[in-house]
C-alpha cells in the first residue's frame, strides 16, 4: 500500500531527490516467500527510489548497460529500471538484491519537430520516433532546447499506445563509438533478419548470448551493432531473461496502457493486467489506452492481477511562485493569480532542480518562498490541491495552470483547480483563446463566446497562461487560454 504517507521517508527523498547513484538475476525473496518484482522510473535516491518504494541497497548487485561491475552511482533520475527483491509490510519500503538498467535505444538524432506549444518535440533515432518532453523528460549532458541533429543520445522510458518511445531520460553521448543499440522483442524473424521495435536487424555475424534456443520470434533481445540505411547490421545480440511474470511473484509495473479492452483485459509494457477489483488513484482515475500508470499486485497464470493501480500523469498542471513550505505535511503551495494551489508530495514524487546542481530539499523549497518557482504535474485530488508526480524548481518567469475546467463566467473569468481565474473582454488587450487542431496547429477562437461554446464543463482540459508584467496583461489577468487535447 504505497499510498500510506511516512512522512521520514518523504523527507529523506526529497532531500536526496537529485543525488546520482548509479540488474540482473531473478533470484527473489520476498513477502510470504514470492519475490518482489519492481519495473519503473528511479525518481529519487538516498537508497533507490522506484514506484514509492524506497529499496535499501547494501546488499544489492547493479547491472547497468552490461556492467555487472556497476553501483548505485551508475544511476541517474529518470531512469527506467528493475528491482529485484523485497518489500516490508508498510508497502513503502524494502531491500534489493539486484537492480538493472538498459537503455531503450542509443544512436544519432535526425528529423527534430516540436509542437505548437514549445513543450515537446518529436525526433527519429535509428527510424524511430521518440518523443522528449520539456517538463517530463530528464536530461544528462545536454538540454530539452540545445539537443540537435545528429547528437548521439541514449533513451529510457516506455512506448505508448502508438509504439512511439516517450523518453523519461536523455543522456548525450559525449564520445560516440558508432555503435547503436536497441532494445525490443524480435518480431518478422526470417533466417537471421528480424526487426525490434520496427527497427530492421540483420544478425548474420552477430554473437548471441543468453539466447538457449537462438532467435525466436516474441523474445526480448539488446542488440547491438552499426546502422546503414534502415539497418542495424548486429555484432551482438543478448537475450534479456528478466521477467515480470512468474506466478506468485509480488510486481509493480510502471508505464503507457496498451491494448486496452476493459479494465479487466489490458498490457503494460507488454505485461497483461487484469484490474477489476483495483483500488484506483485519483479514485476517479479513468483506464484508457495512453494512460500512464503504475499498477501493483499479484501475478497469477502470467496475469499481473492488481490490487492497487495510480496514475503517474494526470491532467493537472501549475507554474508558479512558492509562496509557503509545510514541511510537516509534506506539501507547499504556489500563487496563481493571488489565489493558492496546494502541491501534497508523496514517496513517488520526482523531483527536479534547475536552480542548483545540488539536491532539492524541502528546506529548499521552503528558502525559495516569494523567490523561486515550481513547475509541477500531478492529478487533481482534493480542492486546490495537486497530488504531484513531478516537482522542478525553476526560474520562473511567467504562471501557468491547466486542469479540468469547473465553471466560466461569461467574460469575467474561468475556474480551473477551483482557482478563480479573471480574463481580460476588452480590446486591445483581451484574453486569447485557442486550440490545436489533429495537426498538430494551433488554431484561434474569435472570442470568449467561440470558446464556451467549445468547452464543457467538468470534461474540458484548459490550460492558461498569465505572463510577467509588462509582457502581456496586468498579472493576475489570462493572456491567454487553451483547450488542451486529452
């Protein structure tokens, strides 16, 4: 029960959250004798920290990109691992004994587009799109705005619903080798050609290991080689034995809803879950393909049967002032148009720091009231209050809220997050309004009319903007407001 709130280990985290600290074998030992099986993003350190569980480390062994001889060091936020081992009966902590990274794949960037807001771009690596995220992906060596063409990179994360990889670590290769890699189960397999993650692969002189039975269609496989054209000619192939699906095993499995039929009848990362009878949060949480979510309980008959499923995005967003830190209950709030958004932290928060390359803390937090900002996302869960999956200290420069919209009146404001929010009738300087269209554009609305009449409300997802002063109108006023897509 990860959602049990304990308050020391909230502040360790947080305290820890940008430490860098750098998996292997499946020999578990666990609650009642079955093993616990974690997959999922590190968000914080001081221990490992991989959905809301903080996994104590000095017994573990490390494998990170095949170095066996690797530590907790080799680690970095953002990174997608698995953790072998133990959890306590308080759900929220626990003991590895063995920790795993590998990228999702490593080669040259080309084709770089980003969307209409300035907030995610599109790229191809190997002919693969791979989306990064100006708030949500974490970046080692380079920045969401200097990454170029033909920069190598290394990418963790998970593939949504349309096989496209969303990257929750970048990391710039500052000396390339010229050897790419990527990770995937082989599909179209005929004679030594197959493809991974719809990547062509040619393994006639690759060396195969950890591959009993040689390639096979539906295995998981590391490939490793040099790219022409639209192939990866391999020298290495490794199988990748990890599994999430040994019955009776304890698992918590982080990542994008596939191949959704029913609540009962869907995948994460492959993995086929049966949710029926799960305690959801928020409790109004909806399960749909490209929810990103973390789902925990059983495996029985290869079936993840989850007892608990959370969501790790949610609609919910704010940048702002810090104007107050509660360090007993772990959550501060921000100013949004002289009202007050309250961000409640929890085990599972990441946390990020652009101002300082040290850790942030909640002291941090607290030094930075009327000072700093925080770029937060989360899922709404009480009345102005954002329960947060993301938390970055920023340089602040203008206030940003998006939420379900609650209630508009006509002209004089929109309330979102139950923050009443004014906007601006009157020419020259009035509110604007608009929407991206399935391409991707960003369209206008004539006006305030135009835009009700587009809207719903308690359905519609809205963003606002309100810039510094003098770049827009008086602060505390929308300059602008957008209906984001779901």
């Amino acid at each position: 029960m990860k959602k049990l709130f304990i308050k020391s280990i909230l502040t360790t985290v947080i305290t820890a959250g940008l430490v860098s600290c750098g998996g292997g074998s499946n020999d578990l030992a666990g609650i009642g004798g079955s093993g616990y099986v974690s997959d999922g993003t590190v968000t914080g350190f001081g221990s490992v920290y991989v959905n809301g569980v903080k996994f104590e480390t000095n017994s573990a062994t490390f494998e990170v990109e095949d170095n066996t001889s690797a530590n907790q060091s080799f680690l970095r936020i953002g990174m997608v691992v698995q953790v072998s081992g133990s959890i306590n009966p308080d759900g929220i902590t626990g003991s590895a004994t063995n920790i795993h990274y590998s990228d999702d794949i490593e080669g040259p960037v080309t084709s770089i587009n980003e969307n209409a807001d300035l907030t995610e771009k599109t790229l191809s690596i190997l002919g693969k799109t791979v989306v990064i995220h100006s708030a949500d992906t974490v970046f080692e060596g380079t920045t969401y705005a200097s990454l170029a063409d033909n920069d190598v990179i290394e990418v963790s994360g998970y593939y949504d619903e349309t096989n496209v990889l969303q990257a929750s670590y970048v990391e710039l290769k500052s000396a390339p080798t010229g050897i790419v890699e990527i990770s995937g189960p082989i599909n179209n397999l005929s004679g030594s050609n197959f493809t991974v993650q719809g990547v062509n692969v040619n393994a006639t002189s690759a060396v195969l290991s950890d591959l009993e039975n040689g390639l096979q269609n539906g295995i998981t496989v590391e490939v490793k080689g040099t790219y022409s054209g639209t192939t990866i000619n391999a020298t290495e192939i490794e199988g990748d034995n990890r599994e999430l699906s040994d019955d009776g095993s304890e698992v918590s499995v982080e990542g994008y809803i596939t191949n959704y039929v029913s609540d009962s009848d869907f995948k994460i990362n492959g993995q086929q879950i049966n949710a029926f009878g799960a305690t959801k949060t928020p409790n109004l949480l909806v399960l749909k393909n490209g929810a990103k979510v973390e789902a925990e309980g059983t495996v029985t008959n290869g079936i993840l049967i989850a007892t608990e499923i959370e969501s790790r995005s949610g609609d919910a967003e704010v940048t702002a002032l810090i104007n107050f830190a509660d360090i007993a209950n772990n959550r501060f709030t921000v100013s949004v148009a002289g009202q007050s958004v309250t961000v409640q932290l929890t085990t599972a928060t990441l946390f990020e720091d652009e101002i300082t390359s040290n850790p942030l803390s909640i002291n941090e937090i607290f030094a930075s009231v009327g000072v700093h900002y925080a770029e937060v996302r989360g899922f709404e869960s009480a009345s102005n209050t954002i329960t947060a999956t993301r938390v970055k200290r920023i340089v602040g420069e203008k206030t940003e809220l998006q939420g379900i919209l609650r209630s508009q009146i006509l002209d004089t404001s929109i309330t979102v997050l139950d923050v009443v929010f004014p906007v601006l009738a009157a020419a020259p300087e009035e509110t604007e309004y608009s929407y991206e269209d399935i391409n991707g554009n960003e369209q206008a609305f004539a006006d305030h009319n135009a835009f009700i009449a587009a809207t719903t409300d308690d359905q519609s997802v809205v963003s606002i903007e309100d810039k510094a002063a003098g770049s827009g109108n008086a602060v505390g006023i929308a300059d602008s407001v957008e209906i984001e897509i779901p």
